[in-house]
C-alpha cells in the first residue's frame, strides 16, 4: 500500500522564481490498485512522482510503502522496492549495453556481487523467455546494443526492468508520450499485461485521456499542484474522454477569473 500525506514541495522558496508545486497532497492506493494522474502542463503531477520516488526530499508531509515510512528514503533506497518507466525512451536504459545485459543488471538488482557478473546460461534463458512473452520479437535480438531498437522496443524493455522483481510500487511518466500511436498502443497493452499478471500497485501519469479512461481504476486530476477530481468505480466506469476534457476546460475558465472571485468559486466548490 502506498500513502501519502500532506505532501508540500515549493522550490526556489522566498525567491521571486518561488513554485508551490505540491501544496499537501494527500492519497492511498491500495496494494494491486491501478491509479490514473491526469493534470494539465505543470501542475504538480511529475513532482508528485518525484516525490514518491525520493528523487528530492519533500519540505513537509510523510511517504509509506508497504508499511515503511519512507519520507527519508534516499532514490537509491527506494529503488529497491519502486519500478519506474519515464518520458524519454532514452533515459532507462545503457544505449551502448545489449539488450541481454540491460535486462541482467535489472534482473541482478539487489543480489550480492558473490555471483559474479558473466551471464549465466540460466539468466539468459529466463531474459530471453520474458522477452518472448512481450511478443515482439525481441528475443532474437539479445546481443544488439539497446541503442540500435526503437524507442517503442526500448520503452518495453525498461518496462520489463522495472518489473523484474515485481516492485511494491511501478511508477509510470507519460512512458508513451514520446512514442508514435501504434507503437504507444503496443506499450500500453505490454503495461496493461505485466502489471494485471503481477497485480503491480500503479501509479500512472498521462496526458491521454483514452488511456485514463480506459485503464486503470481510478484517475486523480492535478491542477496547480493539488487533487481537484477523484473519480473510480461506477463514476471512473461512466467516464468518457470528453467528460475529462470539458473538466479541464472548466479549470481554465476559472483561472482566467480573477484571482479574488477565483478563491471566492473555490470556497463555494467546497
Ligand atoms: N526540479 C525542479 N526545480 C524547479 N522547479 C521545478 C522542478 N521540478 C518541477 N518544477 C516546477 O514545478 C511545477 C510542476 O512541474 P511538474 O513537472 O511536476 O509538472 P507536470 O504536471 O508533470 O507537467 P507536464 O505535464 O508538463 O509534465 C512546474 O512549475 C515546474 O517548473
Ligand atoms: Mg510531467
């Protein structure tokens, strides 16, 4: 189970350049749940997954995992136990490293060095069987380097590296947005299959609002660095892409009020 309490992240704090990115955020997400973030361009939701994964400390508020509280955890310490997949199909994995051996490290994580760092027969033959069940064809391409794929084949292989030991927590940045549609469908159907095979608490952030729709079973909407919707069960089921759409358009009628009757909706909304 993962819970976050009353997160606050400001940075650049006191200065004119000061950003409230998160401003006590809090959520559960029950363990083998699939959570959907949704948020316009800057409004908090990589920050809040940053967060999660120790990538800077938070001014205030607490993180628990699997019932540690991981609020000190440095990234490293939290590695162990968080899987993530980001944007950039270039920046999870070792471009000039096989396939074979990106996938060993992830697969050797946590293990004591006593077992040497050849490869055996066995881990191959594990590697090349998880690449087999992606069906893509990538098993017969163990000893390319990573660079040579493409970045649909390189996004489902980190994919399968921060799965590899089934983390307590997968955490998920938009890993299709940089992909083109067909190959964006496949990674998401790859994620979809891998995450109900293993039951993986998610934490998903994306930009479609297809995919907020249709995956998952529940979708958290950020804006200006707190939850504004939390929609699941018959409401999540109902939704439809446009519902989210015209919310967003809502938000932003309500910023382009003044500040003063902005504050004045905000306390009639509660
Ligand atoms: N390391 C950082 N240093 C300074 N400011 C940051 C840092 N990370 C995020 N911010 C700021 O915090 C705010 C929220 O950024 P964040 O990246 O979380 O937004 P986002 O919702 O993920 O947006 P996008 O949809 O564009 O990815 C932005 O104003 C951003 O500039
Ligand atoms: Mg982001």
């Amino acid at each position: 189970m993962l819970r976050v309490s009353e997160v606050v992240k400001t940075f650049y704090p006191g200065t004119p350049n000061e950003v409230r990115s998160l401003r006590g955020v809090s959520f559960t997400m029950e363990p083998g749940s699939f959570t959907n973030v949704i948020g316009t361009n800057g409004s908090g939701k990589s920050t809040m997954l940053n967060a999660v994964a120790g990538v800077f400390l938070v001014d205030s508020g607490r993180v628990e995992l699997a019932g540690d509280d991981i609020t000190g955890w440095t990234e490293h310490q939290r590695a162990r136990r968080i899987g993530r997949v980001f944007q950039n199909p270039f920046s999870g994995s070792a471009p000039t490293m096989t396939v074979a051996e990106n996938l060993a490290l992830a697969a050797r994580r946590g293990m004591s060095r006593g077992l040497g760092w050849s490869l055996s027969t066995t881990l191959r033959g594990q590697i090349a069987e998880r690449l087999r069940s992606l069906k893509m064809g990538l098993e017969d391409r163990l000893d390319n380097p990573i660079g040579n794929l493409s970045g649909g084949q390189r996004q489902a292989i980190t994919l399968l590296m921060a799965t590899w030991h089934k983390p307590d927590l997968l955490l998920l940045d938009e890993h299709t947005a940089a992909l083109d549609p067909r190959s964006a469908d496949q990674v998401i159907r790859l994620t979809h299959e891998i995450v109900a095979q293993d039951r993986l608490t998610t934490l998903m952030v994306t930009h479609s609002m297809q995919q907020a729709v249709h995956l998952g079973d529940r979708i958290l909407m950020m804006h200006k660095g707190e939850f504004v919707a939390d929609l699941s069960g018959s409401q999540k089921a109902r939704l439809r892409p446009e519902d989210l759409l015209s919310r967003f358009d809502e938000l932003r009628r309500r910023d382009q009020l003044t500040p003063a009757v902005g504050d004045m909706l905000e306390k009639l909304y509660v």
